[in-house]
C-alpha cells in the first residue's frame, strides 16, 4: 500500500509537470508553448505554400531545380512531382533569423531545451 501511495505521488507530480510545461509562456512572443507544436515546420509550410515565384538565391528553387539524380533518389523516379522538396527554402524573414531568432526558430529552440531538460 506505500509503495502504491508513492507511486500515485510521483503520477501526480510528472501530470503537474507536465501542465506546467504545457501552460509555459515563451517570454519573448507571449505565445503558450506545447512540446506537441511545431513551430519551425509550421513557418516552413507557411511560406512554402505562399511563394508564387521563387527567384532565390541559386540552389533553393523548392525543388524545381533539383538534379535528376537527387530526384530519382528523393522520389523515387517521379518525374516533375517536387512537392517534397517545396520546403527547400532560403532563410526568409517569416522563418526567422538563425543568428538573433526571435519568432519560429526561437520556439522550437525553447521546445527542445525544455524537452532535453537544458
């Protein structure tokens, strides 16, 4: 019977932690952060899906122009289909600064210290 009584205690203590984790405020956006949201990928799909003409810096044409080879081995030989490599993206604005992030990138980096504990 202790041993289960402690067993329930320690239970009760993780679902706070848990909850506490859950109700975290990211100080800097003001936005509740979860360990189930995903807030680079997110962006990602955001801005891939709202760019109509991607003239980018080369090498980063979300797919288009991707080598037949590396086509072949991404997707399996399926010609002219590059919805995979649509992410394939430049650093933009709506996905953040990697060296001074303060949106998306910030986030995730939020999520990941809290899920490794750091």
């Amino acid at each position: 019977q202790q041993q289960q009584q402690q067993q329930q205690q320690e239970q009760r203590q993780q679902q706070q932690q848990q909850q506490q984790r859950q109700q975290q405020t990211d100080s800097e956006t003001g936005r509740m952060l979860s360990q189930s949201d995903t807030p680079l990928i997110d962006a990602i799909q955001r801005a891939s899906q709202s760019v109509r003409a991607p003239f980018f810096f080369p090498g980063h044409k979300m797919g288009e122009g991707a080598p037949a080879p590396l086509r072949e081995a991404v997707l399996g030989g399926a010609a002219g289909r590059t919805a995979p490599l649509r992410s394939d993206l430049p650093e933009l604005p709506e996905l953040d600064n990697l060296f001074s992030a303060e949106g998306p990138i910030h986030e995730a980096q939020q999520l990941a210290s809290e899920a490794f504990g750091a």
